[in-house]
C-alpha cells in the first residue's frame, strides 16, 4: 500500500515538472494537419511559432514557407487555448527524400538525448491524407522501413477519409459498370477494403505504426478528435506521460475521467 502511494506521489511529481506534452506531426502538405491540431486545442486561432530558441517568430516571417509545407522541425507551434501541448511539424516530408527523413530521426534521436521529460518528444502522429489516388507514397515506405524511433510511439491518422467514399462511387460506376444508386450502397464496403489494403502495407514495414486512427470531415465545425485522443493515451507506455496528455487534452471529459479513475 505504501509503495503504491509512494509511486504514485512520484508519479504527480513528474507530471508537474514536465507539465507539457510534446507531439511531433509528420506529413504532407495537404494531411489536414493543422486542421487536426486546431481541433485538438479547440480553438480557430493560428499557432504562435517560437524558434529553437525559445524566441517567437514573426507569423509573417514564416508564413510564405508553411503555405510550400516547407516547416522547420525545431520550431514550436503552440495555441494560446491550449498552452500545454507543444508541436512540430515535420519540412517537407512529402519529398520523401533522404534529406527530409534525416532530419526527423535526427530531430528525435536528439530529442531522446534530452534529461528533461518535458523537453522530449512523447508521441508521433503520422498524417496520411485519404483524398490522394495512391496514399500510401514512397514517403511513408521509407520512413516505416528506415526509421525507428525508439520508445516513441508513432500513430497513423489517415485523414480525409470521406473521400474515399467518393472515390469508390465513380471506380463503381467506371469498373463494375453499376448504377449510381447501387454505386453508392456499395461505396462503403468497397472504400473500407482499399482503407485496410493501406494499413496492412504499413504493417509490413520494418517499424510499422503502434496503432492507427480514421478521421473524416475535421473541416465541418462539429467534429472532433476524440479517436486521436483516446488512441494516443492508449499507446503510451509511461504513467507519468499518460498522466500529462490525458489533464493536457481538452477534447474530452470522458476520457480524463477514464483515466483518473485507473
């Protein structure tokens, strides 16, 4: 009994001294990223961006690079609503090349290095946008394959998923020559086995993702990303990291409540 108590005064000890939660966002220009982000600290507002120095950038400075995707990884995006929460995004990662992959495992190896749990990265959330005829790009290949990342864990967010949907109604109507009505009722199931074919060509990687998550309409003001939530609390091995992210969120109550009550 004493023991448990013990660990879990250390526990709130840790939480207090790291009090931030930092999550690196790797992806495409077009993954709906910082639409994920904005709904995730609830809030419309743009990020205040800080260089690795602690330094806050000029929005206008770094804005015409951001529209290119071009982002630089040590920087911090942090939302006035939500200030517990750190993120970086990922430069260019489209590309896919050698270069762009460097920098992220550079970025978290470095970031491993660190003593101080607040100043380490905890979570990689992998954006792949579900409105591209071909998902799963070299880019992600290289990076499962070729980029471990130690204890952090990575999940895959494949974002837009409602167009696929879509995307299977003209393959129907194009390919088994049915009829727009019978297109659509098929849509769904059609649409979920190209979903799976991408997840299982990620699991076959070398360092496939921890877990993965399905998001849809993030542009439509009534939705939400509990899922991404409820997923990343789950795939963190740490209590103390637990802990953080699930009094850090403020998505949703339910899940703060679940956790408080373990």
């Amino acid at each position: 009994m004493l023991e448990a108590t013990l660990k879990g005064q250390r526990r709130e000890e840790l939480a207090k001294e790291a009090q931030r939660f930092r999550i690196l966002v790797v992806g495409r220009a077009n993954a709906g990223k910082t639409t994920i982000l904005k709904k995730i600290c609830n809030t419309t507002d743009q990020p205040v961006i800080y260089d690795g120095d602690g330094q806050k950038l000029d929005p206008s400075s770094v804005e015409p690079s951001t529209r290119r995707g071009n982002h630089d990884i040590t920087n911090e995006m942090i939302f006035r609503s939500n200030p517990g929460f750190i993120f970086h995004d990922s430069c260019g990662f489209e590309a896919g090349g050698i270069g762009e992959l460097q920098r992220v495992k550079a970025f978290v190896a470095e970031r491993s290095k660190e003593k101080k749990l607040a100043n380490q990265v905890h979570v990689i959330w992998y954006c792949i946008p579900l409105d591209d005829s071909r998902p799963i790009t070299n880019a992600e290949v290289q990076f499962f394959s070729k980029s471990g990342t130690g204890k952090v864990p990575v999940i895959v967010v494949f974002t837009k998923c409602e167009a696929l949907e879509l995307q299977a109604i003209e393959a129907l109507q194009e390919k088994q020559k049915l009829s727009y009505l019978n297109a659509v009722q098929e849509a769904p199931k059609y649409a979920m086995k190209h979903l799976w074919n991408a997840h299982l060509e990620l699991e076959k990687c070398k360092y496939p993702p921890q877990s993965h998550i399905y998001l849809q309409e993030m542009n439509k003001p009534d939705t939400n990303c509990k899922e991404l939530v409820e997923c990343t609390a789950s795939v963190l091995d740490s209590d103390v990291l637990q802990a953080i992210f699930v009094s850090t969120q403020q998505v949703s109550l339910e899940i703060s409540l679940k956790y408080a009550l373990r």
